[in-house]
C-alpha cells in the first residue's frame, strides 16, 4: 500500500474529501470503503441507487464511486437523473464493459471519470485525486474569471485593512476576534469605506483562509436572475438554460461568501437566503432537490436595514438573523492619518499599473488632504491618487472642504487643525512662514504637525 500512497501523491484536499461509494456488491464496496477510509475525511456506502438517494440528501460528497450495473437501474440512467434534478456531485463511473459506447453514455450522463474492473487500489485512489483536483479548478477558474470581470483593476493589497489609527486597530482587532465563529456578521458604512477589504482580512486569517472567498454584489445582479446566480439552475430550468451550473454559493462551499449591499435582494431572494442561513441548505433553480453547504457568511451594507425593514423592502426576520455580529466601517475623515497612509500605497500601485512617473506628497498636499473631508471615502481618494498621477500634479482644488452652515459649531480643536493646515497649504507646506501668519511659534505648528502625521 505503500507504493499506491506514493503513486497517488495525496494532498491536503483529498484529506478533506466526503466519498460516496455506490455498488450492490458487498465485497467491492468493502474493498474501496477500507482502501479510501484511510486517507479521506468521510466515506460512506450504498447498496442501491435508494439508498445513495437518500444520503445525497442528508450529506454533501466531493466525490461519488458510481458502478455501473445495478439491480434496480443502470448507474447511467440514475446519474443522469440526478443531474436533471439538480446534483451537482463529481462522479467516477465503474463497470466491467469497457465498450466506447458505455464510455460515451457516460461522459453524456455526467461522469466525470471512467474506471474498468478490476482495478487496483492505486487507480481508484488517482481517480478520487483526479476528480478532487478538476474540480478545484473549475471553482477557481469560475470565481477568477469573475473576479476579472467584477473587479476594481489595480486594486491590490485587497485582503489587508490598512491603517493604523485607533479607529481601523479596533476594526482589526474585532475581525481577530471573530474570525473563525461561524455566525453571520454585519459590515455597516458607508460606500467606498472598505467593507469588502474588512471581509477579505477577516478571511485570510481564518480557519478558512485556503478556502474559495466569493464577493457578490446584490445590486449589480438584475433581480430577475438573482436566485440563479446564488443557487445555481439545472438544464432546461428556464428558457436558455441548455446545461445546469453551479452557483455561486455552491462554488463557495467550505469558504466564505461576502454579500455586498445586501439590502439590494427582492424579497423572494432575501426568503431563499434565510432559509440557507438557517439550515446551510441551498435548492438550485429547477430542482426540489436541497445541496447541503458549509458555509461562513458576511454581509454588508451602506444603506439602514432597519429603515429598508419599515419601508417593507426588507424582512425583519433576516435582519434579525443576521444582526448578531455588526462591524462599523469608519469614514476615512475619523481615521486620522491613514488617508496619508493609503495614497501612498496607491500611488505605488497605480503608477506601476500604468506605467506613470511617480509622485512625491509634498507638505502642501498632505495638508489639503489631511483637511478635506473625503465624503466618498476610500474609493474617492484612489480616484483623485490616481487622476493626479494622469495630469502629473495634485489639483489641491478638487480638495476644497464643503461649504459650513452658519448654525454649525465646530470644536476648538477641529477649528485650530482646519486652519494650520489650511495655511500649511497656502504657504506650500513652509512651517515658519506660517507660523508667522498664524501668530504663533514654529514650535507650535512642529508638535501639531507631528500629532497629525505630518
């Protein structure tokens, strides 16, 4: 057995593998049972096509051991049966026929691999392997190729929530401490604060983390076809759907799903998402069939869900469900000097991206920028880091802070930072100088500009 092992060259995904094994023969269940128990999570076995029903709808498998020739039904005919209804399991077709028609009929049923008896131990244990392996691949080659389409170009440094303000340190230091719950959290804030970036950082440092992360975003998904996004579809489910497809939340199973505003789901959607938050069960579109799932969910929003709940736009028991764990993002104008911290990433990472010289944040612009108020957040400071890099200067009057009602009374100290740095920029960052202005020592402005980052 020892050469199989070494033949077979296990991973750490075969290690996590549920197996199904299907055979009416005793002595050939028991054989593969024994051979794949060792080195896989979960084995399981069924005498006939009923009883493989039956634990298909209590379990998830990675794999199925399919043979062929049963007593009451083909293994054929009942995998293409089950694919019609919606499963979705990779399966290794076994039989003692090695005619090409039997192969072909096969492959058409949705087999995923052919093994002929008899067969030794290494072969089943390659087949497993095999079909563990393809569909890995399948699941990172869809989630990459919408990642591609989904998302922002040049980001990079996604998975890390970068800062070091006490503000973005507490975020940290909750996420640390929820990371591996498995109760659903809540990411509030406003748009283009980083919650999808807090979701990614809360991941990468989980029990998860070499698991799919799957971002979706509930708004940018016409409605109509929301349901078949998340829970995938069988063939001919509606019109056009030619083939069945995973969907997203099963492509995601073991990992994490980040839902990204949340509030944007129709009704009958946000029913179907209570349901898989309640039970982990998913029903792909077309099927009365459910697909057990393990799943850890965030979600987020910029918009109140208890305000969505009043307009009846949003169910109260979903926001009961998943308000347990809520994660305020703050606005990058309570964040101190990160604003400084973040442009200087994006310049290196735009400027790279596009081929553009660099830029150097004189004392002038890190002024403007400390005293503007960012009402886009981060997504507004990237786009200004990276339309400077274009025109090649800072235009300091995109900065300009928003008109004040006369009835707003600001803090002392709100007013005397606003107005050092407001003469640090005219005076083109000359401490002295505006010193001099202001009416007080450099001394003074140095402790200041020094509690500001500056």
């Amino acid at each position: 057995m020892s050469e199989d092992i070494q033949t077979v060259g296990l991973t750490e995904k075969l290690k996590q593998a549920s197996i199904l094994v299907v055979d009416d023969e005793p002595g050939m269940r028991n054989f593969m049972v024994k051979t794949l128990s060792p080195y896989c999570k979960f084995v399981a076995e069924a005498k006939d096509v009923a009883s493989a029903s039956a634990l298909l709808t209590q379990n998830h498998f990675d794999v199925m051991i399919l043979d062929n020739m049963m007593p009451d039904k083909k293994g054929i005919d009942w995998l293409a049966e089950q694919r019609a209804q919606g499963g979705f399991t990779d399966t290794i077709m076994v039989t003692a026929y090695a005619d090409l028609e039997t192969a072909i009929q096969a492959i058409r049923a949705g087999a995923a691999d052919f093994v002929l008896k008899p067969f030794r131990s290494n072969q089943i244990l390659n087949a497993v392997r095999r079909c563990i392996q393809m569909a890995q691949l399948r699941r990172e080659n869809m989630l990459l190729l919408r990642e591609l389409d989904t998302a922002d170009i040049g980001r990079k440094r996604r998975s890390q929530l970068i800062g070091k303000s006490k503000t973005i340190a507490a975020v940290r230091d909750t996420l640390d401490r929820v990371k591996n719950v498995a109760t659903p959290i809540l990411i509030t804030g406003a748009s283009g604060s980083g919650k999808e970036v807090a979701a990614r950082h809360m991941h990468v440092s989980s029990s998860r983390a070499d698991m799919p992360f799957v971002a979706i975003n509930c708004a940018t998904i016409p409605a109509d076809i929301i349901e078949i996004e998340l829970f995938g579809h069988v063939a001919a489910a509606f019109p056009g759907a030619v083939s069945a497809r995973e969907g997203l939340l099963p492509s995601a199973r073991g990992g994490t799903v980040f839902l990204d505003e949340v509030s944007a789901l129709n009704l009958s959607a946000q029913s179907a998402l209570l349901r898989v938050l309640e039970d982990g069960m998913v029903r792909p579109v077309g099927t009365e069939r459910d697909i057990q799932l393990d799943l850890r969910f965030v979600l987020a929003t910029s918009a109140s869900l208890s305000e969505e709940v009043a307009k009846g736009r949003f169910r109260e028991d979903l926001l009961f469900r998943i308000n347990i764990l809520e994660i305020v993002m703050p606005p990058l104008n309570q964040r101190e000097t990160d604003v400084i911290v973040l442009a200087e990433l994006f310049l290196d990472d735009i400027s790279s991206r596009l081929s553009l010289p660099p830029l150097v944040i004189d004392p002038a612009t890190r002024a403007a920028m400390l005293r503007h108020t960012w009402p886009g957040n981060i997504r507004e400071l990237r786009n200004f880091i990276e339309r400077s890099l274009i025109y090649g200067h800072f235009p300091h009057e995109t900065l300009s802070p928003p008109a004040k009602g006369q009835e707003q009374i600001e803090t002392l100290e709100h007013v005397e930072r606003e107005k050092i740095l407001q003469a640090l920029e005219l005076v083109g960052g000359n401490r002295s100088e505006a010193a001099r202005r202001l009416g007080v020592s450099r001394k003074t402005i140095d402790r200041k500009c020094a509690t500001w980052g500056l």
